[in-house]
DNA sequence: ATTGTATATATAAAAAACTTATATATATTT
DNA sequence: AAATATATATAAGTTTTTTATATATACAAT
C-alpha cells in the first residue's frame, strides 16, 4: 500500500494542520507527519520540507503560537491554535467539504457520453 | 454563492480536465471552463491563465490530441483523449477518490480532544 | 566502537503550479 | 459606440512544494 506522490495533498497541507492542532490540543512538527501517516495507513505523507514553512507561515499570519520545550536533551517545538487559528480550522474544514462535493459531481461516473465505468 | 478562493484546486486542474475529456468526446478549452463553472454551481471556476498551460502540458505529454476548427470566425481548439489520456483519466479519477477517503480520516468530527463540533 | 535507525527542527536551492495581467480578435447585444 | 460573450494565448510574478542538506541526541545492533 505505497502512497501515491499525491499532487492532490497541494493546497491541503495548511487545513491538515490547523484541523489537527484543533483536535489534540498541542503538537509538533514531527508529531504531525507521524499522525497524518498513522491515521491514513500511510497513505498521505507529509515531508519536513513542506510541513515547517507551513507551519512557520500559520505562525506569522498569527494562527498558531510556539513554545519550545527540551525533551530528552532534544529540542521541541510546541504548536498551539490561537482563537482566530480555532476558527481559521473549522473554516478551512468546511471549505474543503465543499470543495469536495463539487469535485464529485465533476468526477462521478456518468451515463452518457463516453463512460469511464460502462454499465 | 461566491466560489472561494479555492486553493483545493491546486493538483487537481489535470484530473478535471482528463475526466471531462473522458466523458464529453470532444471539448475546446472554452467549454472546459464553461462546463466547470455551470456543473459546480460556480463553486469551482478555472481560469484560463492556469486552464491553456495544464492543456498544453497533457498535450505534450500525450495525453491529448488537437484539431482546430474554425467556427464563426473564430478559432476553437478541440482536444480528444489518447488511449494514454483516457488510461490516465480512469487513474487520476481513482487516486484522487482515494485521497479524498484519506482526507475524510483526518478531518472527521473528532469525540475526543478539542472538538471542533462538540456534542 | 561504530553503524544504522528513530527522533527532532530547520533552511536553501530548485522546480512546479498557479494567479494576475495583458494581448488579440470576432459576434452579439444594449 | 460601448459592453458583453466568445475564444486562445503568453508573460511576469508569486506561492507552494520537492529535494537536498545541515545539525544533534538516543538507542539498538553488530
């Protein structure tokens, strides 16, 4: 079950996050890529690469606030939701539920035309 | 009823294209965001300026065939599907199905942790 | 001992994708 | 005559993401 290179994960990276951080209160970055490949049996993946300018981004536009903690003689960076981040969540949740209701009307098989599943 | 900004799109301009192409026969780019706007209510609109490039690049990866034809005056670029784009279509289709059942596992209402939607 | 793996954050260079602006041109409606 | 709809296209700029790299600790295996 090897996940695809998932173009599709583009533009979800900032609503992933922020639905997370909503969920479990307080997280860090590589606490994040493990519960993202966990919960979907790996099927989407999140590289370091793209996941700290994120969420260094949602930091500067003021939606999550840090504090760093050292654990075990490493550094930990603890990320928070402040209020407008909580509510940037349940926002960007909602816009993708939308998103992807229009997407299946434009991706759900059809009867006529040249069908991608004939009946 | 405004179309969001859409940054969902991201990625996923290819597989609406393939898809339609799929199931239409015959579109010219024109249409394409016609048929888009008009099926999805105007929640989803494409823009030309993303539209041309991503029909050039499936062209050039063979994907689609053209043939212009002159209507009214004016020019109209048709593209059809080679048996690579039709293969492509059924795939893109598929995985972005997949992507989406991935994506409802991270952000399903949660009963536990900081609800987003409490009971 | 030292190699490899897991944990942990971060940046820089490069590529890819997309937005915005612009150009061109015809037909139809106001 | 002006505005709108139809029709394609490119260029400049921005944003996003990938890939590569750097740093550092802990633990397990050899």
């Amino acid at each position: 079950m090897e996940a695809t290179s998932n173009e599709f994960l583009r533009g979800t990276l900032k609503t992933i996050v922020l639905k997370l951080l909503a969920e479990h209160g307080r997280m860090y970055g590589y606490e994040i890529t493990q519960s993202v490949k966990d919960r979907t049996n790996g099927e989407i993946t999140l590289t370091f690469g793209a996941l700290y300018p994120v969420l260094h981004k949602l930091e500067q536009e003021g939606f999550l606030l840090t504090e760093s903690e050292e654990v075990d003689g490493r550094l930990r960076k603890y990320y928070t939701l402040t209020p407008s981040g909580s509510a940037t969540a349940i926002q960007k949740v909602s816009e993708f539920e939308r998103f992807v209701e229009a997407m299946q009307i434009l991706l759900k098989p059809t009867e006529g035309g040249l069908s991608l599943s004939p009946l």
